[in-house]
C-alpha cells in the first residue's frame, strides 16, 4: 500500500474511533447509541471497501505493469541468448580449425624429428 492509501486508511479509522467516542460519551439511549453506531458502522464499511477497491485496482495496475516489463525481460534473455550462442558457436569452429592447423604442423615437425 502507498503512502496515500496508508495515510487514506488512517484517516478512515481515525474518522471512525471519533465518531464512536463521540457517540459512546453522547447522553443518548441505549437504543438511540446503537443505532448511531449502526449508522457509523455502515460508513466505516462503506469507506472500507472504497478503499479496498482503490487498492485492488493499484494492485491491478502494478500486475499488468509487471507482466510487461516480464516478457520484455524474457524476450531480451531469448534474444541475448541466441547471439551468445552464435557468438559460441563461431569460436567453437575457429578453434577447431586452429587445432587442425597445429595438429597438421605437430605430425609434420614430428615426421621431421623421427627423419633426423
């Protein structure tokens, strides 16, 4: 949750706990309390699920955003991947001809040592 939900969601129950010690502290009835309490109850929860749609939608937000940047993430790995591969390949084949050139140059030096 960001700063603003945070701060958001204090507010709420800050709100909240206000209108209940008002309400408690109020000389009223027992039954006109409870229904003051009722009625501040279904603000609360009103406020409650705003909040939690708000942040359910940031969160929504956040996961698509995330999914993106993912498969940008996976296609520049394939993407690097196959040059590296390439990259490996080439030097594979290159010192595979080097090491003919040096085992040819080896059996002629060799021929030329059992000559001598």
């Amino acid at each position: 949750m960001g700063k603003k939900g945070g701060f958001i969601l204090g507010a709420a129950l800050g709100a909240v706990a206000g209108a209940v010690a008002g309400i408690l502290t109020a000389p009223k009835s027992g039954k006109e309390t409870r229904k003051d309490l009722e009625k501040q109850g279904k603000k609360a929860l009103k406020a409650g699920k705003a909040e939690a749609k708000k942040i359910g939608a940031e969160g929504k937000k956040v996961a698509r955003a995330a999914k993106v940047e993912g498969k940008k993430a996976i296609k520049t790995v394939k993407t690097e991947s196959k040059k590296v591969a390439k990259t490996a390949e080439k030097k594979g084949k290159q010192a595979k001809a080097s090491a003919k050139k040096v085992g040819k140059v080896a059996k002629t030096e060799a021929k030329k040592v059992i000559k001598a």
